[in-house]
C-alpha cells in the first residue's frame, strides 16, 4: 500500500466536507477506514521496528498532582538546561513527541511533555454536556504552570501541536511573565473575540472543520465501542504513514482503548467557558515572542487557513515552514521539524533573550557579579 493510497480516505473526507458540510460525517469515514484496517495493518507491519530509546518504556515517566487532578509527563535532559514544555493534540499523546524530546534532550535542554488532560495516563474527568470545567483553556494553563512551579521552573518554552497548540497560545496569553517564547505546530492563535466562536461557526468559516460539531455532540461516544473507536481513529491519523509503526500505532490504540476519547472531545466543548475567560483579552497585545510553523501539507490545518487567521496583535511573531509530511509532521517530518526548532529555539535565547541555554551558567554569571561587587565594597543584597 502506497502513501497516496492511504491518502485516499482523508483526501475524500475533505472533498465531501467542501462540498455539503451539512450532510458530512465523520462517522462514514471511520467505517472506511475499519474496512481497510488489514491494509493498513500490513503497511505497518513493513516498517523498521522502533529504534532502540524510542520505545515508551524507554522513556523517565513522572506523574504528579496539578489542579487536582492526576498527571502524567516524561522528562528527559539536562535538568540545568531551559525548560521546554511540549503539549499534543486531539488524538495524539506525550509520545507523538518522542523524535523532538530525544533531540532537543541531546542539545542541553529541560525537556517536559505531557499527557493532556483527558489523554493517556492522565486523568479523565468525566463531564456531561457543555459543562466541561476541567478542561477549559485557562485551567489547563494553570495545571501547566503549576507543574512549572512544582519543578521550581521560572519560565519556559511552550510548545504545541493541534490542540496542543491552541492550549500554548493561551499559556502565553494568560501567563506571559512564565514563557520564554511560544511554538505551535500547525495551529494558528485565533485572537479573542467579543462574540463567540461555536464549533459550527468553525465549519461554516472552514469545511474541512465539518467534524467539530460532530465532536461537540456526546452521541459520537457512542458509535463504537472503545478499542473499535481506537482502532478506527489511530489508522485514520497513522495507517500506511510515514513516521508510526505497526508497534507505535499498537499503543496508541492500548492507551485509547483503555481511557477512551471521551476526555480529549471535551476539548471541542468547552467553546463557551473559552470565550467568556478570554473576553477581558479582547484586543490586547500577545506579547511572548512567537513562533508559528505551518505544516504545508497539512490535511486538517491546511496552509491556507492557517495563514488566513489574523495575527495584527503579536508583538513579535515569526512565521516558517515545513515542506513535507501532513498533519502529524512532527512524526512524518520529524528531522525537518527538529532543525526548525533548533534553529529557533537558538535564535531566542541567544539573539532575542541573550541568555544561556543552561540555567546553571546564568547562575555561575549571577554568582560572579556579586563576587565583584563583594571585592569592591559595593553592599548588596543576598
């Protein structure tokens, strides 16, 4: 099975959502994915195993406590090094980022990333309707920073894939004073407004947004059971695509199976708790030094859309691009991404913040200065 072959069903999910979004659903397309799921299988089954170190047991599994609820996060790299935060999307896990932490941990960097709230090992509060609290924008930044101050971190670089970077965005917009600088993968930041923005405005301005609705609805719980769900959606996103294995898809699908998607949809409902947390920011500058990457060959955030969302309100936001790989770049283009990162992440701290990427030398220069203000007689304080 070719890569174009297994574009085919995304590829004609779009077109009928472009066409009549009022009579698409996504429903149609897991079912044609189930019916292709041996090819899939096979296509996967072909590809090298998972590289020694990229296996999720390989991996420093935390676990902590943030918003009272019970979290799940890997830590990797120099605890001396600048903090970096990654937080994935709607359906992925900490493990869609497992090529950037390797990579970014081998560069000196503190190297964070989460199961979301609702994903993983994380906890699942269990919501009904539109009363989603939990996982609203604001209290997952919160459950963010707090994990910063459990770890005695004073700011970091906050980067997000899909969903993961719609949360980065409101990290920065809530909690300025605690980011070096936000990243999102794909996802632009949609400015606040003074009137609301329902998934079905999204699908009306989008069409290939035509799920979001479909999302917003608890009968989508129902259409399957958890691991049918699981193994419907994982090769909708994985099967036959560069970047996963048959392995690596396997413990998407164990780990979906066992949480379900219940948590990671109330993401799509908590629409009006965002808009009424958000409204004292309407117009107000975005300070934090940006980066937003466009995937151009995005299926689901297409290049379009994405570079049609205002961005007149950032103070300082660079736009680049990756050339290959769809909607999970940071798995198809996983080398690509990293250089961009990289190249990135030098720039802010060592042309924008002017500050080391280990913390440890900030304090060895902060040490020093005193010592000759000490020999000079110049009192300070401790």
């Amino acid at each position: 099975m070719t890569l174009a072959d297994t574009d085919a069903i995304s590829k004609e999910a779009a077109l009928a959502a472009t066409a009549d979004p009022s009579s698409w659903s996504i429903k149609t397309f897991l079912n044609m994915t189930l019916a292709n799921v041996a090819y899939f299988d096979a296509a996967d089954a072909a590809k090298p195993a998972t590289a020694p170190g990229y296996e999720p047991s390989s991996f420093n599994h935390k676990y902590t406590k943030l918003g009272g609820h019970n979290y799940h996060y890997v830590e990797e790299g120099d605890p001396n090094g600048q903090t970096i935060v990654f937080i994935h999307g709607f359906p992925d896990l900490w493990y869609g980022w497992r090529y950037q932490i390797r990579h970014l941990a081998s560069q000196g960097y503190h190297v964070i990333a989460v199961d979301d709230l609702g994903s993983g090992e994380t906890d699942q509060p269990k919501c009904v309707g539109l009363e989603v609290a939990p996982y609203s924008s604001k209290n997952l930044s919160k459950n963010l920073i707090e994990l910063l101050d459990q770890l005695n971190v004073e700011k970091a670089v906050f980067i997000g894939h899909d969903w993961g970077g719609f949360i980065a965005w409101k990290v920065g917009m809530y909690f300025p004073e605690r980011c070096h600088s936000i990243i999102s993968v794909g996802n632009p930041h949609r400015q606040p407004t003074v009137e609301p923005v329902s998934p079905t405005s999204m699908a009306i301005e989008n069409p290939l947004f035509a799920y979001m609705p479909e999302f917003e609805q608890p009968e989508i719980e129902q259409w399957f059971d958890a691991n049918t769900f699981a193994v419907a959606y994982f090769n909708l996103l994985y099967g036959g695509r560069p970047g996963t294995n048959a392995q690596e898809k396997q413990y998407y699908i164990d780990t979906y199976t066992r949480t379900t998607l219940h948590g990671a949809l109330n993401y799509y409902r908590a629409w009006k708790i965002n808009h009424q947390d958000e409204l004292p920011y309407v117009g107000k500058p975005y300070t934090v030094p940006s980066l937003l990457i466009v995937a151009e060959e995005d299926q689901v955030l297409v290049p379009s859309y994405v570079r049609s969302v205002p961005h007149d309100l950032f103070v300082d936001l660079e736009q680049s691009s990756i050339a290959t790989g769809g909607h999970n770049v940071h798995t198809e283009s996983a080398e690509d991404l990293n250089k961009e990162l990289t190249r990135f992440l030098n720039k802010i701290f060592d042309e924008k913040l002017k500050i080391p990427k280990k913390k440890n030398i900030v304090q060895q220069k902060e040490n020093k200065v005193q010592e000759q203000l000490a020999a000079q007689g110049v009192p300070h304080e401790a």
